[in-house]
C-alpha cells in the first residue's frame, strides 16, 4: 500500500512538473508578444477539444517568467478552445490568444485588492446580442437588446467575475462576447467560452493581481501556442 501510495504521488509531482514546464515554455514562445506584461496567466490543454485546462499563474523578475501559483485545473469552454482568430458568437468555445486582464465584478462589498473593481446588482448586465449597438460592453439598468447575461447570478459563479478582454478592442459583432474568468461552481466545470477556477485559487488571483504589472492572460492549445502567437 505503501508504494502504491508513493507512485501516485511521485507521478503527480511528475505531472504537475511537466504542466509548469510547458507553461514557462508557452511564456517563452510568446515572449515578443509578453514584453509589457509581469504577471501572466496561462491557461491550455492539450486536446483543443477538451473542456479541461490546466492553469499557471507566473510572474516575470528579472526578465525571466517564475512560477508563482498552480498548477490547477480549470474549466473552459464546453466544446475547448477556437483556433486563432476563430472564435464565434455561440460556439461554446473559449478564443485562443493573448489578452488583458479587465475590471472585476464581485457580489462583495469589499476586496483585498488591486484590480479595479464593482460591487454587482441586479442592474448589471453584459450584452451577447451581436445586433445591439452595446455588444461585448457592461451594461447597468434597462437595454434594448435581445439578449443579455446577468452579471448577478442566484449561483456563486459570477461571486468574482474579471473581464477578459477579448474582442473588446475594436468590438466585432458576432465575435463572442462576455468572456470571463470566474468561479467553477459544479463539476465538470466547463463553460460557454469563459475561464472557470475554483474558489481558493480565484482568491490568491484577486489578491495577487497588479495592474501596474499589466496581468495578462495566454490561453489555447498547446500544440497551438507553443508556435507563437
């Protein structure tokens, strides 16, 4: 039993070894692109069409990436990642790519951190109707639009709720909209595109996180990101 017991925790180690490694190689790959950033993100697996990832937060000192937390699983999209530049309203994937970490929407009142933040409401709502003049943007109060998501949720998923920010810079209608890293709140824990972490882990984030440092987010394939985006 005793060995039983030591191989399985000999081949986590092992595991867990081999995910951070890639993670710093996925940072490597990409450094051109990672310049401005000290704190990144990387979220990838290795089937583009699992709902499965693995996660790794890494800081850069001295101008070498460092790990800092993770590695974790998370939930992302429920049909995987989108190929580069690939990503559609609806499709139930999560877009490939490098992206700024946004504002952060929290059911509370108070946060021990950095990262600009807002208390939610009932009010609150991001618009996923690609016909509406306010796709992919926050909304507070009354809309026109067709569809909408509710940033206050009767679950915990949306508890911390941080903008990803793609396809926000310019909006394309029909591109995907309310990307977010939030919480996973059931298993499995996949997503209709967004990031989903657990609680513990999305609580070292928010205290964590610096916009001073740029936070950015890498996420897709591995196959995929290890050529460079």
């Amino acid at each position: 039993m005793a060995a039983i017991l030591f191989l399985s925790i000999s081949l986590k180690a092992q595991t867990n070894n081999t995910t951070i490694e890639n993670a710093l190689l996925i940072a490597e790959y990409n450094k051109s692109k990672l310049e401005n950033s000290k704190q990144l993100l990387v979220v990838y697996n290795y089937q583009p069409e699992s709902h499965s990832a693995f996660f790794v937060a890494l800081e850069k000192k001295d101008k070498k990436w460092l790990i800092k937390y993770g590695p974790v699983k998370v939930g992302i999209g429920k049909n995987g990642f989108a190929a580069p530049l690939k990503k559609i309203e609806g499709d139930g994937k999560s877009p490939t790519g490098i992206f700024r970490l946004g504002k952060l929407y929290t059911y509370e009142k108070q946060l021990n951190t950095l990262v600009e933040n807002q208390q939610t409401t009932a009010e609150d709502k991001w618009i996923d109707d690609p016909n509406s003049e306010h796709y992919n943007t926050y909304v507070k109060g009354a809309t026109n639009a067709k569809s909408y998501k509710k940033i206050l949720l009767k679950t915990d998923a949306y508890k911390y709720c941080m903008v990803i920010e793609y396809n926000t810079n310019p909006i394309i209608k029909g591109k995907g909209s309310a990307i977010f890293f939030h919480l996973a709140v059931k298993k499995p824990s996949f997503t209709a595109g967004c990031v989903a972490i657990d609680e513990e882990n999305m609580k070292l984030m928010v205290n964590w996180l610096d916009p001073k440092q740029n936070p950015t987010i890498i996420m897709g394939n591995f196959n995929v990101l290890k050529r460079g985006l």
